[in-house]
C-alpha cells in the first residue's frame, strides 16, 4: 500500500478501508507521510465526505496513535465537557469546579484559541504562574488530590490529531463534520472517560453557524462517544452573540473567578446558567445522581456554598498559579489598559450580533492568533454591556475595548461598533440559550 493509492480512491469518491485509513494515520504519526499527501488526502475526505464506518475508524486509529490513559486508580466517575468553540466562550473554568465539587473526577484536555474563538488554555494562563503543561504523572496526582485537572494536549496523547489539525487549519479543510469528530473524539475517549456532556455552538460566532448543520454535527458525536462506549450527550447552544460579557483571555477569567464567588450581572448570568447545566449533566450522567433535576440542584450548591470555588483555588494553587485571584479578581485586570467606549449610533432595538466579527477585533488587538504558534496578549478584549433584543439609545455604551493604547483600538472598536444591528422596532426575541438536548 502507498498514501498514492489511498488518496486516489478518496478522491473519486471511494470508500476507504480500515486498512487504508490504519495506513495512513500511522504513517503520518510516524512521520513516513509527507504533508502534501497528507493534506491532500483530508481535502479529499473533505470534498467527497466520509461515511459513518471511516468515521469511526478515523476516530479510533487517531485514538490509537498515541497513549490512552487510565484514571481507575482514582475511585470516582471520570466526566469531561467539550465545547465546539465560540466568542466569550469561557464555560470550562466553571463547569469543572462545580462537577469536582460534587463528586465527579474531571480530568479536562483542553486547546487553544483559534482565528475569533478563545482557548481555555489562554483563559487559564492568563493567571500568574498557571501551568497547562504537566506530566501525565503530575496531571494524575492533581486529579486525585483535587478532583479536576486542566492541562494541554501531551506528546504521547492523541498525537496524529495534532499533526492533522495543523494541517486542516492550513488546508481550510477544518469544517468537515467527520474530521470535527475524529478530532474531538480521539482526544477524549484517549482521556478514559465514563461520560461526556457536548456543546454545539450554532449562530454568528460559532464554527457551524447553521442549526441545521450543528445539530446533524452533535448527533455524530453522540453516536460516536457511545459506540466508544461511553455515555454522551450534547446541548445545542446559541452563540449568536458573546456568551456572558467578556471576551477576552484575562476578562474571561475575571468574570469566572466572580461567578465562582457568587458575583453574578444581568450581562453575565448566561455563562453561569449555561455552566451550571453542563456540569449538572455531568453529575447526572456520569452516575453521582440519578436524577438531572436533584443534580442541579447538588450542583447549585456546590456554586452557593463556595465549594466550586475552594476547589477551583486549590486546582490553581496545585499547577502553580496565584491562588490570590480568587480573593481578589480585580488581579486580572492590567490597569495599564487604555479603555475605549464604544456608542451606538442610533437609538433602537438591537436585532443581530455580528459574535465572529467582535471576536475577530479583538483578535486583532492581539487577544488571539492566525497561527497556533502566535503570541497572544491575554489582557486585551472587550466587555459587553447591550445583548440582542435589548432597547438602546444613541450614543448609549454598547461595550468598552480594552487595548493598548487608543490608537490601537479605533479600528477594533469601529469594527465591534458595525457588528451591531440596530432597528427602530423589536423585530426578534432575545435567543434561546439551550436550544436543543441530543442524547443516545
């Protein structure tokens, strides 16, 4: 066999064998496939589509190209969340404490941000001395001491996603439902998970904008976590505009870190209710209640009694962080900032949100990247103060932009100021935060 062949039956629409995809995936962890074979390969799966046996054959092959970890030592219910990505996205920092506080192990693999969507890896470096990269022996004594763990992708886990990954980003072949699934997939079941809860972003900010295709995207995945065995939902969930108020590595952070402490704004209660959902979902499902309703409830506790908190404080203190942000947010904040107020122009009622637009400003105020090996200035973003469906007048604040300097921020700013449609009537309904629940 040679990857020749096996592009060239993708190409004219052939179903690829295990054998072919077994081939190849191995061949590009070892690095026996050169790139341009490679990426021509993924714009052929991505032309041609792949069926539901390649799919998963992708998924366990690239799950297999690296070391799958084993957390059986630690006796509790090994649960993670996935998000799709999306502008203000920021649910991971307080989805974790709270499903740890309630007797769930969360031993979370998380990314980086890419083009208008934020990681959780910059989120969490955005505190002083936080360390994303671990050992795997490191990473296991932090699961078992607190009860979750954050960290990046290692070398030894799932290593073909990394390499395929980088090469779809290049190759814009990163939009294809069966490599979204390979890729999302190998990563978690290659964590040892007995439950996973999914959130499917659809609307202006999110990575599949049409609900249509979102929804068709968390069905795959479903089926594809239990055929692995494990037990899998997802919540179709807006992202039509930011989620809560920052966008924004540090503001981001802030504005969890005051969730945890019970700091709760009109602007940022959707992230909190969206977050407590999650991690009910994961008490549920991972087996520590039965019932979604009693876990909500477990789970709402944990937030009002300040114990999601405390374990959020030891989680930051055991990978090195400054444990004092929990005492004191405002620590994520640089005073240095110069902060620009951004007007409506009109007065009205605010119809759409361009989210991608506002994410991609403050991308460019340098709170994002193009390239996975750029760096971000994580104090940088924007905090929002208008949501859709909300009545303005003009010159009212829709946000403020925190950058650099002023000059640095009025291109940003006249960008964030245009992704706000305004109209003399209230011709939409502020948008449903869960949409829809796919389950097995």
């Amino acid at each position: 066999m040679n990857p020749r062949d096996v592009i060239r039956r993708k190409r004219d629409g052939n179903e690829l064998s295990r054998d072919d995809i077994a081939f190849f995936v191995r061949g590009v962890t070892r690095g026996e496939i050169a790139d341009y074979q490679t990426s021509a390969l993924l714009m052929a799966m991505f032309m041609k589509g792949m069926s539901e046996a390649e799919t998963e054959a992708l998924t366990e092959e690239m799950l297999r190209s690296g070391e799958v970890l084993d957390f059986s030592p630690i006796p509790l219910p090994k649960a993670d969340k996935h998000s799709t990505g999306g502008v203000g996205d920021k649910t991971s920092l307080v989805v974790a404490p709270l499903a740890a506080s309630c007797g769930v192990c969360v031993p979370m693999v998380s990314g980086r941000g890419l083009g208008h969507s934020g990681g959780t890896l910059d989120k969490l470096e955005a505190i002083p001395g936080f360390r994303v990269s671990l050992p795997l022996a490191e990473f296991h004594a932090v699961l078992e001491r607190v009860g979750f763990a954050m960290i990046g992708q290692t070398e030894s886990l799932a290593p073909a996603d990394r390499k395929l990954y980088a090469l779809r980003d290049a190759t814009e072949t990163v939009e294809s439902i069966p490599l979204i699934i390979a890729s999302i997939m190998s990563k978690k079941m290659a964590a040892g998970l007995d439950a996973l809860v999914l959130d499917v972003k659809t609307g202006s900010g999110a990575f599949m904008p049409d609900e249509a295709c979102a929804r068709e995207l968390a069905r795959s995945l479903v089926a594809t976590g239990t055929r692995f065995g494990v037990r899998t939902e997802a919540l179709i969930t807006d992202m039509s505009q930011p989620l809560g108020r920052a966008v924004g590595n540090a503001l981001e952070t802030l504005e969890c870190v005051e969730l945890l402490r019970g700091e709760v704004s009109e602007m940022t209660r959707p992230t909190l209710d969206l977050s407590i959902e999650l991690a009910a979902r994961m008490v549920a499902l991972s087996g520590v209640e039965a019932m979604l309703d009693v876990a909500r409830v477990r789970v709402r506790r944990a937030l009002e009694t300040g114990a999601a908190l405390e374990r959020f404080r030891a989680c930051v203190e055991a990978q090195g962080g400054d444990a004092r942000v929990c005492d004191e947010p405002a620590r994520l904040f640089d005073p240095k900032l110069e902060e620009v107020r951004i007007e409506s122009p009109r007065g009205g009622f605010i119809t759409c949100i361009d989210a991608a637009e506002i994410g991609r400003a403050v991308a460019a105020l340098g709170g994002g990247r193009t390239r996975i090996e750029d760096v971000i200035d994580p104090a940088v973003g924007f905090l929002a103060n208008a949501k859709i469906g909300d009545e303005v007048k003009a010159g009212a604040t829709l946000g403020l932009l925190y950058c650099r300097g002023q000059s640095a921020g009025s291109q940003p700013a006249a960008r964030i100021q245009a992704a706000y449609e305004i109209e003399d009537q209230r011709t939409v309904d502020p948008p449903k935060l869960i949409k829809e629940v796919i389950t097995a």
